[in-house]
C-alpha cells in the first residue's frame, strides 16, 4: 500500500486580505509547526511611500526577499512589523519565531494606488489538465483540492500558486509519497551546501546540522521556494553566532 501523507488545509488569522480586516487581527499564526512552501500565507498592499503597521503574536526575525521593492522592521520592544512601500513590484517576506516560518507577498503600487490581485485563469487552467480531478473554487471563499500523483501535476501546481491565486489556508492537497520524496531530493544538494539536510519522518519533515544565521535563512527560503503544499516541519537546526569581541581585548587594542 503507497503512503500518501495529507497536507492539511493550513487555517491562519493572517489568512484575509487586509483591507477586510483591522492590521491589529493580523496575527502571526504559529500553530503546529509547519514547512512552509507555495502558495503565500498573506498577500499585502503597499504604496510606494507608504507605511503598514502589523501587530504579531511573536517574531524573532524577518526578512525581505529584495528590500528594493519594499522594507520589513519589527518595531524594537514590540511584535510590531513595520512595512514601507519603495518601488512598484512584487516580493516576497519570510516571518519566523520558535522554530516555524510563514510567507506573505509584499505587492507595492504606485502613490495613491493600492494594488490589486492578478488573475490567473492561464494557470488554474494548466493545473487541471495536470492533475485529473483537482477541484477548485473562486470568488470570496476560493479554495482548491488535489491529489498530487505526479511531477507533472506538482510542477503546474507550482506554477499557480506562485500567483496571486489562492492563500495557503485554502489549499487542501494530497500527496503520493514519492512526489515528497523528489522535493527534498531538489533541495539536498542546497542543503548539504549549508551544512544542513531533510529527511522525512513520517509524514513530516525534519531539518537538521548547523550552520550560520544567513544560512539558516537561505534553507528556509529553499524549502519554500523548491515545494508545494505544506507537512509538519521539526526544525532542529543549530544556528552558530558569531561571539561578540572581547570587551577587554576590544578596549586594550584601541590604546
């Protein structure tokens, strides 16, 4: 009998467009733990010259995929997030706290114009001819349904979910276990570069070894980047600090 691991339809409170809510009841959800991979958690609004204001449960650290388009601070003494439009385009913002991550698109439009979500009638159409019987619905409650049997079905997936088509929280996907098993064949050779490999335990993903903040990082964006759906994830990276210089010796060598 195959295993085919579910991937759970991933439900969040940052799930909702944000002009349909407060910016204070977008929290970020950390919830069982997860790998984050396509689509994005939240897609946001931003004008060029503009700020946002987040209000999140936790974060240890963001980052901006090209702060060119657009900035991310968390607010120092606060889980606020700080986002600034820079230049019209689109990029991507990889949030993390307590060993789970998530990703929200960053979509910045000219001054005095929010920008609106692209279609993507070309790629939901591709996606269902890869994939036999994948359900899906649009409007104001999307969602979308697949089994996922091979790399033809997962690559068109791929492609659509790169767009603005739906949100993680509204994807209920199911995968043959060989499918996983390729994903993290693609992303080995990065991993082992960084000190770092993925391994499947059960139908979650362990990723472990030691590396640096940065690469620590650049995995995370790889796991996000390289896959489709979500399985639990248990991060067990250690990440190695550089230590700060010896006051003492800092001190004696400026003399």
């Amino acid at each position: 009998m195959r295993m085919r691991p579910p991937v759970s339809r991933f439900f969040s409170p940052m799930g909702v467009f944000p002009w349909l809510a407060p910016l204070a009841a977008l929290l970020l959800a950390l919830l069982p733990p997860r790998a984050s991979a396509w689509p994005v958690d939240l897609w946001v609004p931003l004008e060029v010259g503009k700020e946002r204001f987040h209000k999140l449960s936790v974060v240890d650290w963001v980052e901006v995929e090209d702060p060119s388009i657009a900035t991310a601070e968390v607010l120092e003494g606060s889980n606020e997030l700080l986002l600034t439009g820079v230049k019209p385009g689109r990029t991507l913002l990889l949030l993390y706290a307590e060993g789970k991550f998530a990703v929200w698109r960053l979509v910045v439009g000219a001054p005095g114009r929010l920008p609106e979500p692209e279609p993507s009638k070309e790629q939901l159409a591709a996606a269902r001819k890869a994939c036999p019987g994948l359900k899906a619905s649009e409007g104001s409650e999307r969602s979308l349904t697949a089994e996922v049997k091979d790399a033809r079905c997962r690559e068109a997936l791929r492609t659509l979910l790169k767009t603005d088509a739906y949100l993680a929280r509204e994807l209920e996907l199911t995968f043959e276990l060989p499918l996983l098993q390729e994903q993290l064949a693609v992303l080995a050779p990065t991993l082992k570069g960084l000190g770092l490999s993925a391994s499947f335990h059960g139908a979650g993903v362990v990723l472990e070894g030691t590396t640096t903040p940065e690469g620590h990082r650049r995995a995370l964006w790889e796991l996000f980047r390289q896959s489709v759906g979500r399985v639990p994830l248990e991060d067990r990276v250690t990440v190695q600090r550089p230590e700060p210089p010896d006051a003492g010796t800092s001190a004696d060598a400026g003399r």
